[in-house]
C-alpha cells in the first residue's frame, strides 16, 4: 500500500495492544508479545489522534500547529509512522482481522 493511502485508511488499534501517556509522550505494550514501545510527543499526538478515528488532513494541521513543521513534512512523517505502527502490529486497519 503507497504511504499516501496508508495514512487515509481507516484505523484502528488492536485489543492486544495497551497505551497510555507520560506527560507528551507515549508508551504502548504489545500484550502478546509483551514488547513495549516509546513514542515521542509527535508521535503521541499522531497515535492519540488515529486512535480518535481522525483522517489524516485533521492529524496534519494538528502537527503543524503543534510543532514547527510544513505540512508536507508532516504528511510524511505520518505516513511513515503509520506504516512502522502496522508492520509491528501496533494499528490495523479497519478491514483487517485480529
């Protein structure tokens, strides 16, 4: 799948899958493999905002306003993200069984 459709497709994040927040960052555990995972505060925000459902145009001007990044940079850096969260199985999309 291009990075472009990765980051407009609908996700979600899998029940074996544990998160919470630690001030602006993140950590997630991966209850099956019992991996645990940091994010920093954009990916956080990334993270929090896919889990909410939030397309990709709405989590780009988040980062942009957040952080001192263009948009393109940040659609980027969302696709990327993304897709390194569903190759460790950490987001699937809504199609995909468990």
């Amino acid at each position: 799948m291009p990075p472009d459709a990765a980051s407009s497709a609908p996700w979600r994040i899998p029940e074996h899958i544990v998160h919470t927040r630690m001030g602006a960052e993140g950590v997630l555990l991966d209850l099956r493999t019992k991996q645990y995972y940091s994010l920093n505060p954009t990916g956080t925000v990334i993270w929090t905002m896919t889990g909410e459902g939030r397309g990709e145009d709405e989590i780009a001007r988040a980062i942009c306003a957040r952080f001192d990044v263009e948009e393109q940079q940040a659609r980027t850096h969302i696709a990327a993200f993304v897709q390194e969260l569903r190759e460790n199985g950490l987001l699937v999309s809504e199609c995909e069984a468990e």
